[in-house]
C-alpha cells in the first residue's frame, strides 16, 4: 500500500482529532455562562476540510468529527444528554455550507482570484447555515441550561460565523496547500518582507491590546491593508489569524479596548468577535480583489507578450486604431507586404491608405466593429496607393474594450488577397462567357436582362433581340462541328463592331443568341439590327479549303416592359424570331 493511499485513509481520523481538539479548547475557555461556547473554531476546520476534499470522503470525515463532537460536548460541554444532537447539528451546519458552495461555485477555489466563493461561502455560512442550526442548538441549550434561548442561539451564532468567517480561508490554504506553495515559490525576500509585516502588526496589536491607554482599534486597519497588498490573500488571512489570537487572550484575561465594555465576559467576547467580522469583511475582499487583479495584469502581460511576437514576426500587417479612425501602431511587415512605412502610417487616418471607391465600406466595417465589439468584421478593399502586384487587401477587424467593455479601438490584421482574387475574378468571368464564342454565358445574360427590366420600370427604354443563324445544321452536317465552332465564334465576332459599349450579347444555347440594346426603342433597335445583318452577310467565312461559307440570320425584336417577366418577354421575342425564320430567313419580325 503506497504512503498516498495510508495518508488518505487516515485524513478523516487525523480530522476527528484535530476536530476534538478544537472543539474540547472551545468549551474549557469560553463557556462563560455555562451554556454554548462563545468562540467556536472546530467547525471552521471541518468546513475546510470538505471544501478541500471530494464528495466520497465526506462521510468518512463526517463521522469522525461528528465523534468528535460527541466526546468533547460529553466531557467539556452540556454534558452526555447534548453529545448526540450537538453533534448532529455542528455537523448540519457544515455540510449546508459545504453543499451550497459546490452548487452556486462548483470547483473554485475560495482563496483564489475570483470573489464569487468568498461571497458564496460567507452567505451561506451567515444565513442558511447559521440561522437554521443555531435554532436547533439554542432549543438544545435552553433545554438544559440556564442560559434562554436567544442568549443561546446569540452564542452560537456569533460563534460559529466569526469563527468560521475567521479561521476557515486560513485552514483552507493551509489543506490546499497554498501556503507550501507560496514558500516554495516566494523569493527570499518576499518571505522576509512577509515574517516582517506580520511581526511588526502582532506586536502593534500587541500594544493597541495590552498597553495602549486609549481603545485605538482603527489603528490596526492601516497595517492590515498594508498587508494585503504586499503579501496577498494569505498575507489578509493570517494578519486576521494574528488580531483574533491577541485580541481574544488579551481580552479574556481582562486586557485591550473591549476589556472597558461593561458587562459579562462573553458580550465581551461578542464585541471582539464583531470587529473580527468587520475587519475580515473589510480585509479579505480586498485581497480577492488584488489577487484577480494580479491575474489579470499577469494575463495581460502573457496576452502582450504573445501579441508582440505575433506582431512584430507575421506575415501579415497589424495595426492598432483608435476609435476615431488614427493608426497607433504599424507592425514592421507594413513596409514589406504594403510598401507603408510605419513612421508613415502612425498618426494618419487610417483612411487616406484606402482607394476612395472603397472608403466608404472600409469605414462601415470599422463602425460595425466598435458597435459589436464580440464580432469580427471582414473587408476586402483595394490600397491607395497600389505598390506592385498589391492591388487587393483583406482586413479583419476586431474591437479592442476596456475593463467596462467600452471600446477603445481597433486592432486590423490586413494580408495580401491580390492573387486570391485575380483568380476570383478568373472564375467569374469563365462562369459568366461563353468558353467558345466569348459572348455572356445564358445566366450572365439573363442576370443583365433582369436588371435591364428592373431599369425600365423607372421609364428607361431597352429591347431584346433574339437572333438564330440560318441553315446552321446543315453548315455541321456538311463541314463538320470544327467548322460549325468557327462559324460561331466569328459570327459573334462579326456582330461585336455594330454594338455599342452598353450593349450585351450573349449565347442562349446551340446557335441561338441574345442581344439587349440598351435606351433606345424598337425603331432606332431595328436600325442596329440591320446594321448588324449587314455585317455578317456582307463578307462570306473562307475556311482553309479554300470554300466559303455565307452567314445570315433571323430575328426577333421585343421592347423591354417591367410589367412583364423576362419569361414572358423572351416567349414575345422567340415567336417574332419563329415569324422570321418562316417568313424567309435572313429577315427582322417584331413582338406582336
């Protein structure tokens, strides 16, 4: 059996001793009216011990200190008849504290940076835990002593919360072992620094309780704030651990500034336990709140520190902008990937480096990220001015907020997209001509009839010209689809002379074309259609034989109308187009 597993199996024995111990120490000094203990710190060690330990070794270590109670309330206490039912309760209340921690801050640490546990521990420990057990143990008390039951339950509760608000976050440390590990990692002088504080505020308490001739108990709050900031939570805990143990034998032996309070022993010891709470709730936030504070600053400077290597070592350019836009920090890649100094661009709108046609977007982008600062913004745009191959840049934009989640900025990482999307570029323009003839594929073509309706609706004037070649299958049954190939491709090109910058063909399928014309009406539209026949019938197509091949072809003509759909306009074109092929080929019919 190894030394870990022996150590496991007797922790919850050598927790029941520690319990009676505590517990047996509590009952000899401060049962001053022959009721309950007014000083009661066995409960903070058992707290303790379940916070630090895992659920299947709470009944083992309840049960011992559950005897535990019943032989020291047996021996020291209210005697045999209050073992059994005391114990029961001291063990109730430090499972309910116990309970409610793992529940509303499951797997924190109570003495670690976030205030959260300490919250939760104190609420629990001061309302459910304390209220509910308290009137048990007051019923108990009031039962078999003379004391009442709120003098009782006044007992127990200032008691049982001081000496848990107290006692529990210093035992907790030292079970977790924090303590170890603060003197293992602590340099030499830390420690020093430490034992020195602590020296110098026991021996001013010391005199505040012993000597001074005034009751100078604000005094002490100074060096306790020292403390906590230069040794931390620990440091809090024990200069508390350090006020209690003085100020309890100094003031049950008839010394310090509660000895002046008139009245029993134990409203004596009901004073001091209530300026331990209030100095525990003043000290020990305030180390929590340090603690986080650390973390964070130590998280920042890791975040920094990773940042900067980032940074100052990628690809990629890197800028920092305030919220009005102003560049703030340039990473060195700047001059290599944009040909942007960093002395240049620090202090300029970030702006007046974006092409003006893509200003405004850059601009929406950098708003939409200080209105949303969890989001990230993306933004392509075109540089200004444009060095080399650089004519493209992606920037990703996020914010950067304050502690209030107030945004302060800006952080951009700009990359070089130019290839990205000159490809880009390449694949729309295949997707949009046609690979044979370069005129608009079907659906780019369509696309631009679309608008082109939508653009009449406004009043504009356009027609649509649907054009087939004439006898072109016996031009494949007799050449060959090499010719046949050819004889598209040059009828296209043919026809591009007669149209103008705004006008559109394209190949709606076999040797079947489209043509919009764009502002003008059906009669200026048959003017151009003419013209464009005469272009191709004007010149036969010579092959490499040495034979010529004659082109003519049918039209149809239909004038745009954005009451109607592109479905309906090209049926009205198609049966003008079916008119002219029938009527004698190498003609023009209009839509009816």
């Amino acid at each position: 059996m190894s030394l870990s597993s022996v150590s496991s199996r007797l922790a919850p024995l050598l927790a029941g001793v520690a319990y009676f111990l505590l517990a047996a120490l509590a009952l000899l000094v401060s049962r001053f009216e022959g009721g309950l203990a007014y000083i009661w710190l066995a409960n903070a060690l058992l707290m303790a011990e379940l916070q630090r330990s895992g659920l299947r070794r709470w009944p083992g270590i309840l049960l011992c200190c559950a005897i535990a109670s019943m032989l020291s309330t047996a021996l020291f206490g209210m005697g045999l008849a209050a073992a059994v039912p005391m114990a029961l309760i001291n063990m109730a209340e430090a499972l309910i504290v116990a309970l409610l921690c793992r529940h509303f801050a499951p797997g924190r640490d109570l003495t670690g940076a976030s205030k959260r546990p300490l919250v939760v521990f104190v609420l629990a420990l001061s309302l459910p835990a304390n209220i509910i057990t308290g009137l048990a143990a007051a019923y108990v008390a009031s039962s078999l002593t003379p004391v009442s039951f709120g003098a009782s339950w006044l007992q127990w509760y200032s008691g049982h919360v001081l000496g848990g608000l107290i006692f529990a976050p210093m035992l907790i440390m030292l079970c977790q072992g924090d303590a170890a590990r603060w003197l293992r990692e602590s340099s030499r002088r830390s420690k020093a620094e430490a034992v020195a504080l602590l020296g110098i505020f026991a021996l001013f308490t010391a005199f505040i309780f012993y000597f001074a001739r005034y009751p100078m108990l604000f005094a002490l709050l100074l060096p306790m704030v020292a403390i906590a900031f230069r040794i931390g939570y620990l440091g809090a805990a024990a200069s508390v651990v350090v006020l209690a143990i003085i100020g309890g034998m100094a003031t049950m032996t008839g010394y310090g500034p509660f000895h002046m309070v008139s009245g029993s022993m134990g409203e004596r010891i009901q004073f001091l336990q209530l300026f331990l709470a209030f100095s525990f709730l003043l000290i020990i936030p305030i180390a929590a709140e340090l603690a986080q504070r650390r973390r964070l600053f130590q998280l920042l400077q890791e975040s920094e520190a990773r940042y900067r290597a980032i940074a100052e070592h990628s690809g990629d350019v890197v800028l920092n902008v305030s919220v009005d836009g102003v560049i703030q920090y340039a990473s060195p890649s700047a001059a290599e990937q944009l040909g942007w100094e960093q002395g240049m661009l620090i202090g300029r709108d970030a702006a007046d480096f974006v092409d003006p046609l893509d200003r405004g977007e850059v601009l929406r982008s950098h708003r939409r990220a200080l209105a949303h600062p969890g989001d990230v913004q993306t933004v392509e745009f075109r540089p200004l001015p444009a060095t080399g191959d650089l004519n493209w840049c992606e920037m990703v934009i996020r914010a950067v907020v304050d502690e209030r989640g107030v945004p302060t900025g800006v952080i951009s990482a700009i990359r070089d997209v130019s290839r990205h999307k000159a490809r880009q570029n390449a694949l729309q323009r295949a997707a949009s001509t046609d690979s044979l003839t370069g005129a608009d594929s079907r659906r780019a073509f369509m696309d631009k009839l679309e608008d082109e309706l939508r653009r009449t609706a406004n009043g504009e004037r356009s027609c649509l010209l649907l054009v087939d070649i004439d006898h072109f299958k016996s031009v494949n049954d007799r050449y060959g689809h090499v010719i046949g190939d050819k004889v598209l491709s040059n009828f296209v090109a043919r026809l591009r002379p007669g149209l103008r910058g705004m006008d559109s063909i394209g190949r709606l399928g076999g040797e079947e074309f489209a043509v919009l014309l764009v502002g003008v009406d059906v009669h200026r539209a048959s003017l151009i259609c003419e013209r464009l026949r005469d272009l191709v019938s004007g010149q036969p197509m010579r092959m490499d034989t040495g034979e010529s091949i004659s082109i003519t072809f049918s039209a149809g003509l239909v004038e745009l109308s954005g009451a109607v759909s592109t479905t309906e306009l090209l049926e009205a074109a198609d049966k003008a187009l079916y008119r002219a092929k029938h009527g004698g080929r190498n003609c023009l019919r209009l839509a009816a």
